[in-house]
C-alpha cells in the first residue's frame, strides 16, 4: 500500500481535523476567494485550540494556495487560481465533494499530457524487473473476483508502475501526487460488472506492456492514450 492509500486510511489528528475543516469551506465556498476568514478569537473559541495551533493551521493552508495573510489586512481566501490541486489534501477534499465532469476532464488532460510520454520513455529505458512487474500488474487486472476499489487500485498500480520504467522519477511521483482523484476515476469507471469490458480493459493495457517490451515508444504513447481516452468516454 503506498504512503497516499494509507494516509487516507488512518484517523486524523486534531491539526489536520480543523486543516480539512477549514480547507472543504473554502473550496465549497463557505469562505469566499477575496473575503477574509472570521476573526482569531471566533476560530479560537470554535475550535477551542490556542493560538499557536490556530497559526499552524493557517500557515499549513496558505501553504496549500488557500490563503494569504497580509499585515493590517488579515487573513484572506486565496482566488482559485492560487490552490494548489497537485497537493493531496487539497485534490482530496476537493474528489470529497465529488468527481464532476469538469475536474475528470482536467485530470484527463494532464494525464494525456504527462502519461503516453512516460509510456514512451519506458519503452526505451525498461529493464526486465520493470517488464516483470508490468505483467504481474495485468495479471492483477484480470483477476474475475475484483470489487469497483481492488480493481481501480491495480489499475493505478500498473500506471504507477510505468511511471517507474520510465526512468524519471518526476514521472513515477506524477501519480502518486494524484492518486486520490486516480482511485476515484478508475473506481467510476470500473469495468468489473461486465466480464467482457474487463477483458477489454486488461487487454488495452496490456497492449502499452507489448510495446514496451518491444522498445516501440510511439506504439507504447499511443495505446496509453487509448487507455486514458477510453476510460474517459466509459463514464
């Protein structure tokens, strides 16, 4: 289990409890961009935390886009365009609410920009340990007895597998930084309820390990854009 799969799992700590609090208002507009958060002694009573762990959480979400503190001004809701979504808390409060048409076909196009490249690259730098562990991930896919969460989560291992082989570490962490939306889309989009679209399924990603066995790095992009676009149009 990676490090992402089992942060989601484990209870918060009361610093996190209010960060995500705070965080899901903003990003629901609880807490309009431009306006400013209520006043320190109204988060102090609400919480009932002191006032150094009120100014950690603040520091952590302006860390995050969301805010920004400005000196006789006060603390104010960042615009959106200043979040950063390839933060895990903040892409994961934001798939909380959940996964619209417009954050998948964001996703979607980052992952067509980034993935069939990382595919590409694997086709020229995978050694044998990669290709091994590329086809025990189809193997995983194919297995019949999968729930919608154990099949979008061999789904995601076999892409961060070719993130691996690419050789490129900033392409191996591009889906563990996206996990949480990568879970969610592969669980929405998930082919198990039809034993044919699962073969389907397993034999297009199969097709991306055949062309990087075969070292054909436009083969190898092109079927992972296939997988990427044909998962899109299932949902």
């Amino acid at each position: 289990m990676s490090i992402a799969r089992w942060a989601a799992d484990r209870p918060l700590s009361n610093h996190e409890q209010i960060v995500r609090t705070l965080g899901l208002e903003i990003l629901t507009g609880v807490h309009a961009p431009g306006a400013n958060l209520p006043p320190e002694p109204a988060l102090l009573s609400r919480f009932g935390i002191s006032r150094t762990a009120l100014r950690e959480v603040l520091k952590t979400l302006s860390a995050k886009g969301l805010l920004i503190s400005k000196t006789r001004v006060g603390t104010k809701v960042q615009d959106p365009i200043h979040w950063n979504y390839f933060d895990a808390d903040v892409l994961a409060w934001k798939v909380s609410q959940g996964l619209d048409e417009t954050l998948r076909r964001h996703l979607v196009e980052v992952r067509t920009a980034l993935e069939p490249q990382a595919a590409s690259l694997a086709a020229l730098r995978r050694t044998g340990d990669d290709l091994a562990t590329l086809r025990r991930c189809i193997a995983a896919m194919a297995n019949p007895d999968h729930d919608q969460r154990s099949f979008a989560e061999t789904d995601l291992d076999f892409h961060v597998a070719v993130g691996t082989a690419s050789g490129n570490p900033m392409m191996r962490s591009f889906a563990a930084v996206i996990e949480v939306a990568l879970l969610a889309s592969f669980s929405l989009t998930s082919p198990i309820d039809s034993p044919d679209l699962q073969a389907q399924v397993v034999a297009a990603h199969a097709a991306i390990v055949d062309a990087i066995e075969a070292r054909d790095a436009v083969a190898a992009a092109a079927a992972m854009r296939a997988v990427i676009q044909s998962g899109f149009d299932r949902a």
